[in-house]
C-alpha cells in the first residue's frame, strides 16, 4: 500500500517548515489534490471541518501561497487569509469528450451531462455549457459513509443518450459505477465518466473494470 494523505501532508509541512527556516522570500505550495477538501463544512454536532485545519496548518508551517486544481468546495478558499488559487481542469476535460465524439460520431443532441449528486450540479453545469450546451441531469441520493454510496434517483432524461458522468474525484469509485448502472437501467446508450482526480483507492480499477462505462477520463 502506498502512503496515504495524512503521510503525503505531514511530509509537506516538513519541506514547507525547512524552506521557511532557511530565509525563503516567499514559498507557494502546489497541491493538485487538495487534502481533506472533502470535510469543508460541520454536517453534525462535533464532526471536524479538516479542511479548515489543513488551510492553517500550511500557513503556520510558511506557505505564502497556495496552487491547487479543482477544490472540492470553493467555500475552502476563505478559510485562508492568505491566497489559495484554484485552478479548473473542465476544458481540458471538454476537449477530450470533443474528440470522442469526433471519433464515434456523436452529435451534441446526443449529449447529456450528468451529476452523481446534487453538490456536483454546479460543476457539472459549467462542463455542460462547454460541451455546446447539453443538457443535464442529476442524481439525488443521501450518503451513509463519506466514502460510500447511497440511495439515488434521477431528475432529467437519459434514454437513448450518451450520458457523461462529471466527477472531481474518483476515489473507490462506486458512485460512478452505481450511477452508470442505474444510467443504463434508465435506458442510456452508452456512459462515459469524467473525473479530475482519478485517486482510484482499493479495488477501484477493478471495480471500473466492471462497470457499465464504457471509458473513463482523469486528469
């Protein structure tokens, strides 16, 4: 097994603490997947907001800066008096869908966009609009585990479409493999899932394997 977050932060704020002593003007962290991001808010009494955490303890640690792509939640650049830029992967995403259709022919009117639940209906508008303004659906769905998935039903019409499911991370990726069995159920001619961070956890690569999508793209 490959180390794990908390290894790869504890090993950040070690290399950002040994720049800063060593009289460093300015020092930007850049971190493509943004640690703990999930954890952005107090959903019940007690729980920890990490994500929060994360913002100070890069700060105290020297970072001046911070370069990430795709945060879970924007909300977590204002836990920072300090900058945290965030950078968007979707076009680069969008253009990869473009030359899948170009290959298999696919129009725009065959097109819909899906989000694998409510809190990604944003993201996945805004990849819609660049993808000629195709529609969207959404799954509704209540999540037991923050890393397992719940009951879902769909708002908005699949049948005979290629369907693209918008995800920022695919991490056991069950809640893309769930959501395009219950596409194809639904009558979808073919799934594709789009992810940012492809973290692939566990048996997820099989788990993909057996899926009902027929690609995955990751960044």
């Amino acid at each position: 097994r490959g180390s794990g977050p908390q290894e790869h932060l504890a090993e950040l704020l070690i290399m950002l603490d040994a720049i800063r002593r060593s009289n460093a003007n300015r020092v930007t962290a850049v971190i493509p997947l943004y640690g703990y991001a999930r954890q952005n808010n107090k959903e019940k009494s007690r729980s920890p907001i990490t994500a929060r955490l994360v913002t100070d303890l890069l700060h105290v640690a020297g970072a001046n800066r911070v370069l990430t792509m795709e945060l879970h939640a924007s909300q977590i650049q204002g836990f920072a008096s300090y900058p945290i830029d965030n950078m968007y992967a979707l076009p680069l995403l969008a253009r990869e869908i473009e030359v899948f259709m170009q290959d298999r022919g696919v129009t725009a009117n065959d097109l819909v966009v899906v989000s694998p639940d409510v809190g990604g209906a944003k993201r996945a508008a805004a990849f819609a609009k660049k993808l000629y303004g195709a529609p969207l659906a959404i799954f509704s769905r209540q999540r037991r585990r923050a890393n397992e998935m719940g009951e879902v039903d769909l708002v908005g019409e699949v049948d005979g479409k290629t369907c693209i499911i918008v995800d920022d991370i695919a991490d056991t990726c069950e809640t893309l493999c769930v959501s395009a069995a219950k596409l194809r159920l639904l009558g979808a001619s073919r799934v594709i899932g789009v992810a940012v961070h492809g973290v692939l956890s566990g048996d997820a690569a099989e788990r993909l394997q057996r899926s009902e999508m027929e690609m995955v793209i990751v960044t």
